[in-house]
C-alpha cells in the first residue's frame, strides 16, 4: 500500500474505531466525537480555548442535524486542520530556505 | 503523534513531495499530479478506463485555472477517494457480520 493509501485508510479507520463504540456502529454521536478529539487530536483541543469546543464542532459538521455524524460529515474537521497545518508547514518551510 | 496526526502529515508530505520536483514547491502541475497519481493512487488509476483520467481530474479540481494545484484544490480527491473507500468499508463490514 502507498502512503497515501495508508494515510486515507487511517482516516476511515480511526472514524469507525471510535463510531463503534455504540451500536450504531458507522456514525459518531458526540460522546464518541468527544473521544476522538481527546485521543486523536489533543495538540488541537489543547489549542482551543472554547470550553464547549466539541459541542460547536458537532453543531459546524452535522449537517443534517441528527445529532450524529457519519464520514462525509466527519471529512471537513479533518480538511480543516489539514489545511491549517499545511499554511504552517508551508510557512515554517519559507523560514527554513531563508 | 496520534494515528489521525500522522495521517494528516502523511497528506501534506506526499503532496509537497510531488509539488517540490519543479521550481514552484507549493503546487501541482499536470506533470506532477500524474506522478502522483499514477505512484500513490495506482489502483485507482488501474480502475479508471477514460486515458485521459489526469487530465479530467486536473480540470476538476483546477478551481482558479491557473493549470496548478495547491493543497487546497489537491484535497478534494483525497476526500472523493476517502468516501468511495468508507462506503466499500461499510458495505464489506455489514457482509462480515452476517
């Protein structure tokens, strides 16, 4: 498999490790979402100073407000901080040339 | 760093390792997505019969028709592809359990 691959076959894993913690095994509900966050991004919780960070999380990604969040709607967090980090790697690569 | 971190590192180092091969690091040209795609995607590329599959899928995502893209614009097909692979997923785990 290529890095790629692996890197888009993490993704999918990790969604469903923590969307089957209930039985509604493909979707997240907020206690899941709110694990992922902790486990999986903790640099990025730790940078928030919104206490209910995860409560406007869920609110911007559930689309069709049904309290739960299945992968399409999950993807944008993690575009999102993509994004993000790619504008600082970007820039700390500037810095580095310079 | 946490599965969901690395898999984020993972996106933006295989796209700057191909935006890096020409003067400009910070894009993709046609030249440098079929690198890309035919290196870290082959068995999409394989699944795909149009021959002119770059082509088509540097127009879709070339969003400011400047012939190149940025991460931005590159993401897209990483999203496109991640929910094509989260629904076989879904579907191989709901015959698994069976």
């Amino acid at each position: 498999m290529t890095n790629l691959e692996k890197s888009m076959e993490s993704l999918i894993m990790v969604f469903h490790h923590y969307a089957s913690e209930d039985k509604d095994g493909k979707t997240l509900n907020k206690k899941e979402l709110k694990k992922l966050i902790q486990n999986e991004l903790p640099s990025f919780l730790k940078s928030q100073k919104n206490a209910n960070v995860v409560d406007s999380i869920m609110k911007d990604l559930d689309q069709n407000k049904d309290d739960k969040l299945d992968f399409e709607e999950f993807i944008p967090l993690v575009v999102g901080l993509s994004m993000a980090c790619e504008k600082c790697y970007v820039l700390h690569e500037k810095k580095g040339t310079k």
